[in-house]
C-alpha cells in the first residue's frame, strides 16, 4: 500500500526559540512614599525648632538661678512639656521611618520613602547638633545679647 502523498520529511518548520520577558507591573501610586516624606520633614522641622527653644529655655535658667540653684516650678513644668513635644516628634519620625521602609519595599514612592528613611535615620542627629550648637552659643553669646 502507498500513500496518497509522497513523504519528504515534516511538513513544518521548528519556530526558534522567543526571549521569555518579565511581566510588566502596572506603575504603583508614590502615595504613601510622599506621606512618609512630609510627616519626617514636619518631625524634622518641629524637632529642631522645640530643640532650639528648649537650648535656650535651659541657658537662660542656667544664668538665672545658677546661684540659688532652684526652680521655680512654672519653669520646670515648661521644660517638661518641651521634652513631652520633643518624644512626640520622635514618635512621628519613626512612623515616617515605617512608612518609608513599607514605601520602598512595595514599590509605592521608592525614592520618595528612601529619602524619608535618610531624613529619619539623620533626624536626631541633626536635632541634638541644633540644639547643642545653640545652646552653646546662647551661653556664649547670650549675656552680650541680653538673652
């Protein structure tokens, strides 16, 4: 028996092999990146600003009851309350901190939450840096001023 038609080999052709490409992701929104950013800046700027009324709060207590070495309760409650402010700008620094670790995990805002772990991890440093730079020059400068 033959067959109707005449074997010459296959009757297609092998396609080569294509590049396999990675799926494609669909931009993510910068939202919560950006969120991060603002709320290390606002903790920032309020940190360093309370770290420079609380620097020259204590020199000007330290010039004025430096000799009796008491007091006056009103001004220790005001020097509390400052501290009270200064852990509650920590306490945001460090939510912007999670923010920005969450933010650069995911892909929601990467530079934006990479700045803002920058900003959070420099924050105290640069805060403790103002105020001793200004507590050092108000008890420098301070008498001369009338500070």
């Amino acid at each position: 028996m033959s067959a109707p038609y005449p074997s010459s080999g296959p009757s297609w052709v092998p396609m080569p092999p294509q590049p396999v490409l990675p799926p494609t992701r669909a931009a993510r929104p910068a939202g919560l990146g950006i969120t991060a950013l603002v709320l290390v800046l606002v903790a920032l700027a309020a940190s360093a600003g309370t770290a420079w009324i609380g620097a020259t709060r204590i020199v000007d207590l330290t010039y004025r009851y430096s000799a009796s070495g008491a007091i006056p309760d009103a001004e220790a409650s005001a020097l509390g309350w400052l501290g009270l402010s200064q852990g509650l700008w920590a306490l945001l620094g460090l939510a912007a901190l999670i923010l920005g670790i969450i933010a650069a995990a995911t892909g929601r805002g990467r530079w934006f939450g990479v700045t803002a772990i920058v900003l959070a991890v420099l924050g105290p440093g640069i805060t403790f840096g103002v105020f001793f730079a200004v507590a050092n020059t108000v008890a420098e400068y301070g008498p001369v001023l009338g500070t």
